[in-house]
C-alpha cells in the first residue's frame, strides 16, 4: 500500500463509509452553499453525517471506515477483497486525533465507526476497540461513539466494544439466508444472530444494574441496530418486512436501516445491473414506521403488498394501501374511535391522533377541525366520520385510488 497522508486516507476512507445507511440523513433535498450564495448545505462535509441521539438531538458524527481493505469477498460491496478501489488504512490512533480534533473545531458531537475486515475478525475488532477504549479513557471523550462491530471476533471483543460505545451494529446484510450464502459467501446467518443475541443480553442486564447502581458500568446505552441491503437479491418487499419484524422482536433492535443496492464499478456478474427504485426503500422505511409507531403488525403490512410479486405498491403509502384494501374497517368516528383505529386513518398521523383525542373530551369534532392536523384532508375524507361528515359511497368508491394517489413529479433533468 503506498504512503498516503491522513487527508488522503480521510478521502478514502470517508468515501467507502458512505455505503453504510445505519447513520444517513435521508428524505432531504440537496442544497448546496459551494457557489458562494446563501449559507449552509445538507451534503455535510467530508465524512460528516447525522444521526438522531437517544435523547432525540440531532448530531453530527465523522463517518469513516479504519480501513476499507478487506478479506472477504461479498458481492455487493465495494470494498470486498477482488474490488479495484484505492486502498487505505488508519491507525487506530490516526482515528482517535482525528475525531479529536473534528471534535475540538465543533464540525462533529461523535463518531460512526466500521471496517473492512483485516488479517482476522478479531484483530480488526481489537483495532476498533482501542479506538473507543483510548478515547473514552485517554481521552474522556464523551461524545457519541456507534461502532460496527464483527460478528465473528471473539464475543469478549464485541462486548468491550459495547462498554465504550454508545450505540452498536452488526449488519444482517440481507433479509434471507439464501441471499446471504449466495452474495456473501464467508458470513454466516447463525453468527450474525449469535452476536446480535449476546449484545442483546448484555444491553439488558447493564441496563438493570445501572438502574440499581450508579456506578455500573454502561453498555451500549443507545441500543444496538443493523442494516439490510435491498434490490441486491431476489427478496421481495414481504420477505424484507417479516425479517426487520422478527429482528425487532427477537433482538430488541433500535433501528433497522434500509439501503437500496446501488451497483458499484466491476460489480460480479450475479448482481443486477440497476439500483431498485430509491422509493422502494423509501416505502420500507414507512412500513417499519407503520410496525414501530402504528401498531401494525408485520403480516397487515405484508397484506399491503401486491399478493403476487409481495411488493409494495411505489405510488401510494403502505398505510393508504392497506386502508384501500381492507375498506371494511373504515370509516372510523373520530369522535369515539379508539386511538388504534384512528392511527390507521391514511392522512393522520401519531400527532394529529393525540391531538384528537385530547380536543373531542371538550367538545364534537368537525371535519374542519380535523383539516387543520392534516396536510391532506382529501386523503382523511373516505375513511372518517366527523361531527356533520359522513363519506357515505366514497369509501368503496371504485376509483378511490386513482383520486388519492398522488400525481407525478416531473423529476428535473438537471441538478
Ligand atoms: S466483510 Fe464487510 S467490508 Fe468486507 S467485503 Fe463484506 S461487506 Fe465489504
């Protein structure tokens, strides 16, 4: 590997870790203040992303890989052992001054940390442990820290890993085991599991002794969460839906991000040419909004999806289309509905429930009343009843989809 310097290395580095959704700001627009016009700009700077603290706050982290060198060869990754990327590598102290010193000037609150796996799984592991360990007790650091940790290094490894950080991930990578063992061949589903059971225990047992002594030890107090690749294989839609339910059950998981595949230069020839619709990752992000906030469980969303193919529809939400499916549950009265029916309402969200049910104890709500909590009342009308509003045919209304479904944006040519 030749010399490079640390911005060098940062350029690389910072590069390859794009590629991991588990910390993204996602759902912008991109601006940009690079011309000299107007202040600010949503693209970050290098390495830079946002990711939500457990107290809700907003914050930056440096988003970088210690080395994107790498043993295995998984299909869909650019930094896989027969890819022909640039290579670099930090030290582990490279990443501790660097965080440091992005700390120091405010352009970051913490640091996301992954890695290409080197010589082992368990000397990798070691290096990221020493980056957490040296700037949590060399250095008090006391800003976030979420690592990536390797399912297969020594359990030892992986729990030293969740005294320093705050968050952990391990990444499931793909939603079946199948789609595993063909696009990444040296990754094992019983060891991704193994590592993420063991991490749930330990979260569990610290969280308990905390709460009886002050002076316990943490352990990945922000929780741990993963990442499943989509469109890299043949799962469909309900197969990604079932899985992220069986992981949130059984792993106690904060968050499962979801990345569209997006194919990477000399990809294998068993990878599909074209990155699937950024929409179809946009409407798994809503299903599992629907699981985590709406009460949904994973076999009603799958419901949702086209029976044939199990995908979900890309024009409309999969609230609005599990709503026009099962019409018979509709309209609910938003002045006696029960707050589990009325968060299945297409239009209304947790919010605007809450709100509701705080204003009908004082008084019968109008539609009106209830246009004012929503950005489309049209889309409320068919499956609500309100004090003066009855929908009457139009929640069976045959062409009720065409009305809803949002009209499409001309994309613009250039950006
Ligand atoms: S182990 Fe990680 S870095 Fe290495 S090829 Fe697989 S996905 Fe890429």
């Amino acid at each position: 590997m030749a010399q490079l310097d640390i911005q060098q290395k940062l350029e690389i580095l910072a590069d390859a870790a794009k590629y991991d959704a588990s910390c993204a700001s996602s759902g912008t627009v991109k601006r940009s203040s690079r011309d000299g016009k107007g202040l600010g700009s949503t693209d970050g700077g290098m390495g830079i992303c946002h990711a939500y603290a457990p107290d809700g706050r907003c914050i930056s982290l440096l988003k970088i890989l210690l080395t994107n060198s790498c043993i295995f060869d998984c299909h869909y990754c650019i930094n896989r052992k027969s890819s022909n990327v640039r290579r670099a590598r930090f030290t582990a102290d490279e990443v501790v001054q660097l965080t440091l010193a992005f700390y120091r000037r405010n352009y970051i609150e913490g640091l996301f940390l992954s890695s290409g796996i080197i010589r082992s799984s368990n000397y990798t592991m070691e290096q990221i442990v020493e980056v957490a360990r040296s700037l949590r007790e060399d250095h008090h650091f006391r800003g976030y820290i979420h690592l990536k940790t390797i399912p297969d290094a020594d359990p030892e490894l992986v729990h030293q890993a969740g005294l320093h950080a705050d968050r952990v991930s391990i990444n499931v990578e793909l939603p079946t085991a199948s789609g595993l063992r063909r696009l990444a061949p040296e990754k094992s589903e019983s060891r991704i599991e193994g590592a993420m059971t063991e991490m749930k225990s330990a979260i569990i047992d610290t969280a308990d002794a905390t709460r009886k002594y002050r002076s316990a030890p943490t352990f990945a107090p922000a929780g741990q969460s993963t990442q499943m690749i989509v469109g890299a294989d043949a799962a469909t839609d309900g197969d990604i839906v079932r899985k992220a339910s069986t992981l949130y059950d059984r792993f106690g998981l904060r968050r499962v991000y979801y990345s569209a595949f997006s194919p990477i230069p000399d990809a294998s020839a068993i990878l599909p040419l074209q990155r699937p619709p950024l929409m179809r990752e946009h409407r798994l992000y809503q299903s599992d909004w629907l699981m985590r906030f709406y009460g949904y469980g994973a076999n009603e969303v799958v419901a949702a999806a086209d029976a044939e193919t199990g995908m979900l529809p890309l024009d409309i939400d999969p609230k609005l289309a599990w709503a026009l499916k099962f019409r018979g549950a509709f309209p609910v009265d938003v002045n006696k509905g029960p707050r589990e029916m009325l968060l299945r309402v297409p239009g209304l969200g947790t919010k605007a429930v809450d709100a509701i049910l705080a204003a009908r104890r004082w008084r019968r709500l109008r539609l009106e009343d209830v246009a004012r909590l929503t950005v489309s009342v049209v889309k409320v009308r068919p499956f609500l009843i309100a004090e003066g509003w009855r929908p009457g045919a139009l929640t069976d209304l045959a062409g009720l989809k065409t009305i809803l479904t949002p009209k499409p944006k001309q994309m613009e040519l250039f950006i």
